[in-house]
C-alpha cells in the first residue's frame, strides 16, 4: 500500500506534521486484506520436465 499525504496552508510545521499522522492514520486504519486462496488449496498445476513427477500442485504455503 501506498500512501501520499499532502498538506497546503499549514499555519507551522507541527500543524502540517500532525494533520498528516491524522491523514496517515486514517488511512492505514482503512486498510484491508482479501485473502484469494485458503492456505495450503491447490492454485494451478505445473509441468516438470525430467523431474520425478511429471506435474506438480502450485500451492500457496
């Protein structure tokens, strides 16, 4: 996540510094995952050339 917070007319640096943590704190307070896959479920399969199986379970470990 990125976030870019800018502040104009700021009446002192510690004015402009706290509006910022307010803004940055809000955001990161916003923030959510989605997991896509339960851990451990198959996502595709893969082939292997010369290996000892011939295909192989991608996972998300």
């Amino acid at each position: 996540m990125r976030v870019i917070a800018v502040v104009f007319g700021a009446s002192t640096p510690k004015d402009r510094n706290a509006q910022v943590v307010k803004m940055l704190d809000y955001a990161f307070s916003q923030y959510t995952t989605h997991p896509l896959y339960k851990r451990g479920q198959d996502v595709a399969e893969v082939k292997v050339s010369k290996g000892k199986k011939e295909k192989h379970s991608a996972r998300d470990f």
